[in-house]
C-alpha cells in the first residue's frame, strides 16, 4: 500500500483564509461552468446559473434545473448560448460563497445539482481497498488500525493498482486470499466484477462550497474523501465534472459494512461543487482520468493534513463505474457519480497509533487543476443546518418565481 503517495505527513501550521478566486480553476472562466447559486428577490431561491467572464448569469428562465439544461443534446453549448439575467461579478459570488461570508442580500453558491440522485462508487483504488480491509478487520477501532496494517500489507502486498477488477489474475489472487482466510467483502467489490455503487445523499441534501459539512457525534475515527464527481443526464451521457467530498466514519462502517447507510448518509454530510464544468472542446473525460485531486485540511489545533487523489491510479475506468450504475436502473432526472479516493489518511494526529480523525471546525479544501476548489467546515451532522428545502419547497418555489408556465424540469 502506498498511503505516503496518497498524503503527505502532517504539519503544525495555520490555516490561510481561501481567496475568492481560489475557487476557480487554473485557467479561470475559460471553461464551461455552471452551477446553482441562491438567489436573493421577492421570492428568493436557488437559479441555474454560468460563470463567465463577464460575469454570473441567471439561466433559470430558459433552464430552471440543472437537470434540464444537463439534458440538452449539447449542454455547453447551450449553456454559452442562453443569455440569462445578470446577477453578480464572479469575483462577489465567489466572495460571497467561502466559508462565513453569507449575506441574505448577495447571491451564493449551492451545491451544483438539484433533481439528480447523488451515487457515489467505493473501494475503486488500492489504497482505499486496502484501508477498507483493516477497517472491517479493526471494527472500528482506530487504535488497532496500524497493528492490522502491517498484517494486511505483509499478506496481500503494497500494491494492487495493476490488477483489473474481474481479470483472471484478479480472480486468482481472491482464491488464495480466501485460502489465507482474509477473503473481504471490500476485496470482493475491489477486485471483483462488480463495482460498490451506492446512494450517498438524498435529492437535493447535498451542500455546497463554503457551507458546514457534517460528521456524526458518535464517530470518533473518520476523514474527508476527496473525490471528483461525474455529471450523467437522463441518458447515460457524461456531460461533466465537479468536485465532492464523500464523508467516511470510519468506526461506524468498520462496524459492520451494513452500516454503511448510517455511516454515509447524514445531514450535511455531502459536499458538492463550487460548480459543474461542462465537457466542450477543451475540456472532456480525458481529462477527468489524468486529473489529480489535492486535499487541504486545516485544524483550529494548527494541525495540518495534505493529501492527493490521482485519478490516473483508479482500478475502475470512470465510464464502467457510470454503466455499472445504469445495468439495471433508470434515472429519469439524471445522477451524480462520486469515483472514488485514492486517499486514506494514517497519519496520527493526536497521539502515536490513533491516527486521523476530524476535529470540529476543521477546514477542508478540495481542488483540482480543471474543476476549481471546495471549502467546507466540519461540524457535527446534529448541529450543522438542518435540510428544510426538499422536493415540495423546490417546486413550490419554482412555481412562486413562476419557472414553471411552460417550463420542462
């Protein structure tokens, strides 16, 4: 296992306030971004909107969903080509989006996804596989994790990152780990033919750059999962890419993997965004595989933990994890797909042997050449805001806005 190419060791540093444009990608608005921001008015409310160099601007008359402009036959085309209302500078959304800066006068960014039922694939990389083995082997101690770590490696090995999940060496490796008796349902998903691709979050849960992003009370052992996010519309079509954070309780799914739901679905506890940059000309699936996802967690300890997610090392091409999806279920409004990390933090943050695990307040940074950078601070599931605005709020709203006279969702 290779956790020092996933993270870098810890440091003792103080956090550096993130920037407005920190947000944006390396090369700026030149990209198809979109996104969802709340919209302040008579009747305030969430608005599809596009990033451009000129400015924010409101699509929601010609698009009142990302579900429907993510359905167009060329949604970035369509998103250049709709002239939409003037909202903001950039740089005063951006501003108006990091953590702490919110304003009920001034829009903000939300999550980028509204009607879209949020999956999310696991265990699609070696060290992830790995992680999650001693997980289940521990469960859910965090203070046995280094003693099993060091069993685990020595039977399967550091590196499974050149075995193809479902190849006869694959297929191999899993009759001698059974003989071993160290058989996993997280090496079954890992090496097998069949991919873990489950439901992180209900239809509009998700939270977007800047907001609180939650934890459990009850879990003592968990870390941030940075991770890049697959737009997929009503036909099966990748049309995008963002950014997410797929919380892990560590000492809950170690447990029990039938914990996961309890483990994964929690308030606050889904961070999607800043925004949705649309495939176009410069910009497509290509790039999402040879994409690298940096991570920044700073503590108000002074703690610092660094880590990467090179998508180049996933197990599982990002189009068989969106077929796999689709094998046998229909998603009419379309879908977000979670990949997968590569990173699994084990440096210790408290004391030696208990490793990483979330403190309260904690700021976390997830960024990526393409896709821009996310910004979250973690609190407890039980405190963070509360999910009011469900399916019923949103159409309401949309009606209310009038959005809906001869509008498709």
């Amino acid at each position: 296992m290779s956790d020092t190419s996933a993270s870098a060791a810890p440091q003792r540093a103080t956090q550096a306030p993130a920037l407005p444009r920190d947000t944006l990608p390396e090369d700026g608005l030149a990209g198809t971004l979109v996104g969802r921001a709340w919209v302040p008015g008579d009747v305030p409310g969430p608005a599809v909107i596009a990033l451009r160099t000129d400015g924010v601007f409101d699509l929601s008359r010609h698009y009142p969903t990302m579900s429907t402009l993510l359905d167009t036959p060329a949604p970035a085309d369509a998103a250049r080509a709709a002239p939409g209302q003037y909202l903001c500078s950039v740089d005063e959304l951006l501003g108006h989006s990091l953590p702490g800066t919110r304003d009920a006068t001034r829009p903000w960014l939300l999550a980028p996804c509204d009607l879209q039922v949020v999956k999310a694939a696991g265990v699609t990389f070696a060290a992830s596989l790995i992680e999650r083995v001693i997980e289940e082997q521990a469960r859910g101690d965090a203070s046995r994790a280094q003693a099993l770590r060091n069993q685990v490696v020595g039977l399967i090995g550091e590196n499974l990152a050149n075995i193809r999940p479902g190849s006869p060496e694959a297929m191999e490796l899993k009759a001698l780990l059974q003989a071993k008796g160290l058989w996993s349902q997280y090496l079954e998903v890992g090496i097998g033919p069949d991919a873990e691709v489950f439901t992180k979050a209900p239809v509009l849960a998700s939270v977007g750059t800047g907001e609180d992003i939650g934890i459990r009370a009850d879990s003592a052992w968990n870390n941030p999962e940075p991770e890049v996010v697959l737009a997929v519309n009503s036909r099966g079509d990748i049309v995008g890419a963002t950014l997410g954070n797929d919380v892990n309780l560590r000492d809950i799914e170690g447990r029990s993997a039938l914990l996961l739901g309890k483990a994964k679905d929690n308030n606050a506890s889904c961070a999607i965004g800043p925004f949705i940059r649309l495939f176009d000309a410069d910009f497509g699936l290509a790039d999402v595989r040879r994409e690298t996802v940096h991570l920044r967690v700073a503590g108000t300890d002074g703690f610092t933990l660094r880590g990467i997610n090179t998508m180049a090392s996933i197990s599982r091409d990002p189009a068989d994890l969106v077929a796999q999806t689709l094998a046998a279920h229909q998603y009419p409004d379309g879908f977000m797909l979670f990949l997968g990390t590569l990173f699994a933090p084990i440096e210790d943050r408290d004391q030696p042997g208990g490793g990483f695990t979330h403190k309260l307040g904690d700021v976390v940074t997830i960024q990526s050449a393409w896709l821009g950078a996310l910004h979250n601070t973690v609190t407890h599931s039980e405190t963070a805001p509360p999910w009011r605005f469900g399916l019923r709020a949103f159409i309401s709203n949309l009606a209310a806005r009038g959005l809906l006279q001869g509008a498709a969702l």
